[in-house]
C-alpha cells in the first residue's frame, strides 16, 4: 500500500501558475484583496475566487475581513520559509527571453529584499555575518543561538528581543537564502530586527514587490552599527 505524502497535496495546489504568482505576491507578508491578487495572476475576479479558495482551504492562506473586502495573506512564517527553498530548484530555463526576465528579476531583489517579514539578500546575509563574526549569534543546526552579548546589542539597538522570544514560532531561524546561497536570519527575531530597521527609516520597503531599498540614513547608520557590510550595500550586481 502506498501513501501519498503530504507535499504532492502542496505541489498540486501551488504548482498552477495563476495560484504560484499569487503565493509569490504574498511573500513579503502584507496582505492583499482578490481583486489585486487577481492582476497579479493575470485571471479574472471569478477565477481568482476559486483559486483563493482551495488556497485557504488547504491552510496555505488566511482571510480577513475588512468592510466590504477581504484581505488574503500567508497563513503564517511558516508557509513562507517552506516556500523561499523552492526557489533553489528554479529548473533551467531554455527560452533566451525567460532566462532574460529571470535574470532581471533576480537582480532587482538581490540586494535587500523581504523574506515574510524579515530581512533576505545580500544585506541580509552580511548583516547575518556580521553578528555571527562577532559572536552574538551563534548557528546550531537549523537556528541561530543568541548569546548575553548579542542580546545586550540588539536591546540597546532597541530590537524587543523579549517579545520576539515570546512568539510561537522559531526565535533565530536560519534561513537559507535563495539568491546568495548562504543563510541570513530569520523567525521572529529577524523579524524584529527588519520591525526596527524600517521603523529607524534606515530601509524602505517597496510597495509593489518584496525589494527594499537602503535609505541616506541607512546607508550612513548600517555600516557603522553592523561593521563589514558595506559592500553588500553597493548597488552592482
């Protein structure tokens, strides 16, 4: 007797290109309508509506209500850190046009870019580094641990590392990052750390895609607060 396992039911739902772009879209934590989700899946209102459907049926999505439209997001952190590794497995692309717009897309969230609701890219990665350098982070497995020292940084960086802690999801996730092929940090401390950073105005986030763009004031506070980063603040590619 054979049994399915449980990712065939998740390659199913996600493998329709319209149900994909939709889950890609989400992938930097805000929430979206159906009609929004819709143009991004290139469908119409009604087909967009099945789709969401089946998404949030599975679990893969949530829904709210606000008024006379509902939100649809990411069920959770961990929706997003099962789908960001797929992106390692990106078959080659034979079409010259295709590689062409990958390549594009690539390059424009290499830089800094939102994994869920926490900081990806080179930026991400350095920023990483740059704490395990100094030993405030230190990896074990598939986490990071953070020492007294670390802690004492990031609080008086002013990161509520306290209330990070107290979340149900992973602390310090390591987490593998897709264009730079080494892990930066996530879970709920990275996501506080990303919470501070944009609150700081030192990044921005994009409206319209998951890149986030280093302010004057980041560009001027980061290098200093987080020593060897400042290459991965160049903007070349």
């Amino acid at each position: 007797m054979s049994v399915d396992p449980s990712f065939a039911l998740v390659g199913s739902l996600i493998g329709v290109p319209a149900r994909a772009n939709m889950m890609a879209a989400l992938m930097d934590g805000r929430a979206q309508t159906a009609s929004e989700l819709a143009f991004v899946a290139g469908v119409t209102p009604q087909t967009a509506s099945s789709h969401l459907a089946k998404l949030t049926e599975s679990g893969l999505l949530a829904v709210e209500r606000q008024g006379r439209h509902r939100y649809y997001r990411l069920a959770g952190p961990g929706v997003a850190d099962a789908l960001e590794p797929l992106t390692h497995l990106t078959p080659n692309q034979r079409v010259p046009e295709r590689r062409r717009v990958h390549a594009r897309r690539v390059g424009e969230l290499r830089q800094a870019r939102m994994c869920y609701d926490h900081l990806a890219g080179r930026l991400g990665v350095a920023i990483t580094d740059s704490l395990v350098k100094r030993r405030f982070l230190r990896r074990v497995e598939n986490d990071f641990r953070l020492g007294p020292k670390g802690r004492a940084f990031l609080d008086d960086l002013g990161v509520d590392v306290a209330a990070a802690e107290g979340q149900r999801r992973h602390f310090a996730r390591c987490c593998l990052d897709w264009s730079e092929r080494r892990p930066h940090l996530g879970g709920a401390l990275g996501a506080a750390l990303a919470e501070r950073f944009v609150g700081a105005k030192w990044l921005k986030r994009d409206r319209k895609s998951r890149k986030v763009i280093v302010t004057a004031a980041g560009e001027a506070a980061l290098p200093q607060v987080f020593p060897g980063i400042a290459a991965a603040l160049a903007q070349d590619d």
